[in-house]
C-alpha cells in the first residue's frame, strides 16, 4: 500500500468527526493553544495537513498556516472548510516538498511521521523541516510509544483500542520497525469494513538523534498536548525541536 491509495477519496470523505474522536474538543482544544504558543506570532507550516483539522482553528486564531499534503482528495476536503487564499498548500511528499517562505514553526501531528516507511526518509524530513525555519524555529511532532513491552514472545499483534463498533489492532514485523493498524468497524449485520494503514515505529531516543542530524535540539516532551509529564507508561509524546538561536 502507499500512501496515495490510503488517503484516497474514500477516506477524505471519512475523515472528519466533528467533535469526536481526534475532533474532540479536549484532544482539540489543547493542540491549537500549544501550537499558537509555539509560533510566537509567526507563520506555522503543516506537514501532511490533510483535511485542516488542526490548521483551520489554528488559523483561526490568527497564526498565518501554510500546509503540504500528500493525498488530493484531502486537500479537496479541506477546501470545503478553508479557501486557498486562507490556507495555501503545496501538494507533495513532507520529506521534499518546499513551501515558499520562512516560518517560526513547523508542526506534525498525530503520528504522522510514521507514515515514512524508511528511516532515511524520516530523517529527510526532519532536514525538510529544517530547511524552513530561521534560527531560534521550533519543529512539533506528535507521536506515539510502540508498544512492543505488550508483545509476549510468538505473539505478533496488540489490540490498542476496543468500543462498541470498532476494534483497531496493530500487528508489528520488530525487524524492520514496521508496523500495520488495522481498523476494525461494524454494526449489527455479519460484515465489518476493515481499512489498513502501514507505519515505521520511532522510538524516542532515535526521533532525538533524527532530529541532531537535522541541526536541532530537543527543547522539551511532554505526553501530551497540556503538558502531562512524560513517562515510562506514556502512550504517546509531544516533542519540541529548536534550530538553535546562534545557529
């Protein structure tokens, strides 16, 4: 599977779920505030800014947004919400794409990055990221914690979530770092609709060192968007990268 057959126009259409599941305004809410603290009263850039999920409140806060994305039937969705004069996007890959410009921030959220299936090209990304921001720019990335602790040995999959209507598993190659999500929705009758997405899974001791070769410091992690502390039982991080001010 790559990229362009899972974001297609099936899964733009599906996509936004105002007001639940990542719409919700406890996930939500904290996103925007953090971001629009972290640009500082400058431009941000999204990488894969999909259907504007963030972008949208965040521009309406004030914080001049410019995105990259991948897929156009995401793009199509977001321009039912956002015009381009409001939010311009550049349509191509968030490893090489190049937004005109310089910006204060560049952010990606919701596990984003492992959608790059090779460690070279999330390290390429890091450098895209780079590549836009001026001395003292910071670089937001939103990620979660393999699980692989949940793994006995034999056992190849974890059931990460489960609700009335939905189970989502992932089933992990440890080799490669590889790992698929598998999403599970159903309702009364015998079928159930399963849609697939594949990943690279990044610990965070190897996200600090893409970031150093990329010419950045780790400035602060949190586990989550309010600034919860980050720990061994964490699921997931919030991640602050700073191109040094002398730079």
């Amino acid at each position: 599977m790559n990229q362009e057959e899972i974001w297609d126009v099936d899964a733009a259409q599906r996509y936004d779920t105002p007001g639940t599941g990542m719409f919700a305004p406890e996930i939500l809410g904290p996103t925007v505030d953090r971001l629009a603290e972290l640009a500082g009263g400058g431009a941000a850039l999204e990488f894969a800014i999909g259907t504007g999920r963030v972008a949208v409140p965040l521009a309406g806060r004030g914080v001049p947004v410019t995105g990259i994305e991948l897929s156009l039937p995401m793009v199509r969705q977001l321009r039912t919400r956002a015009d381009e004069a409001t939010i311009p996007v550049i349509v191509g890959d968030m490893a090489t794409s190049v937004a005109p410009g310089e910006y204060t921030l560049v952010y990606l959220v919701y596990n984003t990055i492992s959608n790059l299936l090779t460690q070279a090209e999330q390290v390429e990304c890091f450098r895209n990221a780079a590549r836009h921001l001026g001395p003292g720019g910071r670089f937001v990335i939103e990620l979660w914690v393999p699980e692989l602790r949940k793994l006995p040995p034999g056992q190849k999959a974890t059931v990460w979530e489960t609700e009335p209507g939905y189970i989502g598993l992932d089933t992990y190659d440890v080799l490669r770092q590889h790992v698929v999500s598998h999403h599970f929705r159903f309702d009364e009758s015998k079928q159930a609709r399963l849609t697939r997405s594949p990943h690279r899974y990044i610990w965070p001791a190897e996200l600090d060192l893409m970031a150093q070769l990329a010419g950045f410091e780790l400035e602060s992690r949190h586990a989550d968007w309010s600034g919860a502390e980050f720990t061994a039982e964490s699921r997931s991080h919030v991640s602050v990268y700073r191109i040094p001010s002398n730079r």
